[in-house]
C-alpha cells in the first residue's frame, strides 16, 4: 500500500503538464539586425501567475531574461508584456544577431514544491542575408504595387538593386542617396533594414520576374498584372421605365445630301427594274398575238365549222342528212355537198 503512494507525490509534479500547458511557436526565423515578437498562449487558471521567458530548454538550466513581475527587470533589448485577458504574453526581441541564434522557454511559474512550472519551448534561428515579404504579388493595370525587401545588418551599407531577371541591363540602383524614382518606379533604403520597390502605373508588359538585392544576396518576386475591366458589373435593379429606356435610344441620324442621294440611287434602281420587266412582258404576250394571227386562214375557217357542227349535232336525227366538207387546197375553196 505504502508503494502506491509514493508513486502518487512522485507524479504530482508533473500533473500541470498533462492538464494545464502553455503554447508557442516551435521554431522562428528572423533577419538578422531585426526585431521579434514571440507569442506565449496560457490556460485561464495561469491569468494571475508570473511569466518569464529565458534562454535554454531545460528549466534547471534556463537563463532568465525577462519577467512580469515588478521586481525582476528585463535584459536588454527584451520585454515582455501579459494580457490576461487574452490569456496571452508576449515577449519582443530587438537588434538580433547570429549569436542570437538558439533554445528559449516560455513559462508560467507555479511556485511551489509539489508542481513543476508549465512552459513550453521554441527555436529562434537569426539568419544574415535577404527575405521578402510577398514574393508573389499582383495589381490591375493602371495601379501600383510595393515589393518589401529586408537586408541584414551586414548590408546595411551596401548598394541595392532591382531588376527584371534575365536582363542585367534593366537593374537599377539606390546610389548614395538611398533611393530612385522615375515615371515607372520608385526605391526606397531606410537603412534600418528594408527597402521598398514601388511599381507605378503597371502596364501589362511589366507583368514576370524580379529580384531584389543587398549586397551578393538576392530574392526572387513574381508581379502579376491583370486588365482594367472594361465593363461595369450589371446590378440586379428593377427593369428601367419607358422613359429611361428612351434616354439609351440612339438619336435619329440627320438627313443630309449624301443620305439623300443614296436613297434616290435605289429609288433609280428599283425603277429601272421595274420597266424592264414590264418591257419583258409585254414583248411575250404580243409574240403570242402575232402567231395566232399568222396561223392558216383554213384551219380557222375548219374550226369554225366544226364548231358550227357541233352545235346542231344535238338536233339532226339522219346522219345521211349531215354535210361533209372537202378541202381543196389548190383553190382554197370549200365545197358542201
């Protein structure tokens, strides 16, 4: 029994750690010469507890560098500040350089013999060289965008450059004064570390890649430029009323010699048509006349007869008494017998 016990107050120290926990990031990377703000998030039962933060992983071994409480000041170029409202402290690190470089805790201290402090670890790695911002950026024609390059200290003084890559020829340089401006483009060093390039008046052409550069180090940035819209969005409204949709009617065009003569040309045209078919009509049906009047006078005078015959058909009872006609052509005469 006595066993069971022991192994009890030999875990009470860590029961915090498994029901309670502070949170950070695991690793961060900063420019060297810049500045760092590293979050610390705790449980709610922690709002009234100090916090410190320190250098190390171990909390044996851990070097203190700042506190909450008033009687332990902060080292230099290290604050730390707590909202326990947002149940959350923060620590800011300022003029980092490579030694910089290595373990940090931070941590909520319990302050008594049977629970260990609730921290939580992070890496803090300080580079030297170049980082940008936004390595890919876009603007619609016409607009302006601002790439954001940070430098080390180490370049501090050194020239910076901007170019399209690919074209060595079209680089372009802060010189001693620190900055460039034309119609196109502006440079900015503020010599504490960042130097701004702004793109103006962004053409579709200018869309592609870039670098900037401090000293040998360079960053690549990707610009992307869109087309101007060239439409209004159409918005869901009520349809517009007669005397609005009137207003968008396009004015009737004046009439003028030049519009007037081409009318008169298709006036002549239509006209001309006109006639000839009419002359073509007129010539068909008085060919039809002319052969009817030219056919033989015999065959008329036939025809006529046999229609004479026709008529009377009807009444004559003996065919001995029907008239036979023959033809003499030579004399062009009719015999009836």
């Amino acid at each position: 029994m006595l066993q069971p016990f022991i192994l009890a107050l030999s875990l009470l120290p860590w029961i915090p750690a498994f029901l309670c926990r502070v949170t950070t990031e695991g690793e961060l990377t900063v420019m060297e010469g810049q500045s760092l703000i590293v979050p610390c998030h705790y449980d709610p039962q922690y709002a009234g507890y100090v916090k410190y933060w320190c250098r190390g992983k171990m909390r044996e071994f851990c070097s203190s560098l700042a506190r909450t409480d008033p009687a332990n000041s902060a080292a230099e170029k290290v604050s730390i500040f707590d909202d326990p409202v947002q149940q959350v402290f923060t620590v800011s690190m300022s003029d980092l350089k490579e030694g910089d470089s290595g373990w940090y805790m931070c941590g909520v201290e319990i302050g008594n013999v049977w629970t260990r402090d609730v921290v939580a670890s992070t890496y803090i790695k300080v580079i030297h060289g170049m980082s940008v911002v936004n390595s890919r950026l876009s603007g619609e024609e016409g607009s302006s965008v601002t790439v954001e390059c940070h430098y080390s200290e180490r370049y501090r003084d050194s020239e910076k450059k901007w170019c399209r890559s690919g074209d060595w020829s079209s680089c372009l340089l802060t010189g001693s004064e620190e900055s460039y401006e034309d119609t196109s483009v502006a440079i900015s060093d503020d010599r504490t570390g960042a130097f701004t390039i702004t793109l103006k008046k962004l053409q579709m052409r200018d869309s592609g890649w870039y670098w900037c550069s401090a000293g040998e180090h360079q960053m690549l940035v990707h610009v992307l430029v869109t087309p101007r819209p060239t439409t209004t969005a159409v918005t869901a409204t009520s349809p517009p009323t007669p005397s609005q949709s009137a207003a968008y009617l396009p004015p009737p065009k004046p009439i003028t010699k030049e519009s007037w003569n081409s009318h008169s040309h298709i006036l002549e045209t239509l006209l001309v048509c006109a006639s000839i078919m009419l002359l073509v009509g007129l010539a068909i049906w008085g060919r039809k006349l002319w052969k009817q009047h030219r056919q033989d006078p015999v065959l008329r005078q036939v025809n006529m007869i046999k229609a004479r015959h026709n008529e009377y058909s009807g009444d004559v009872g003996d065919p001995q008494s029907a008239a036979v006609v023959f033809l003499n052509r030579d004399s062009q005469e009719v015999h009836l017998y």
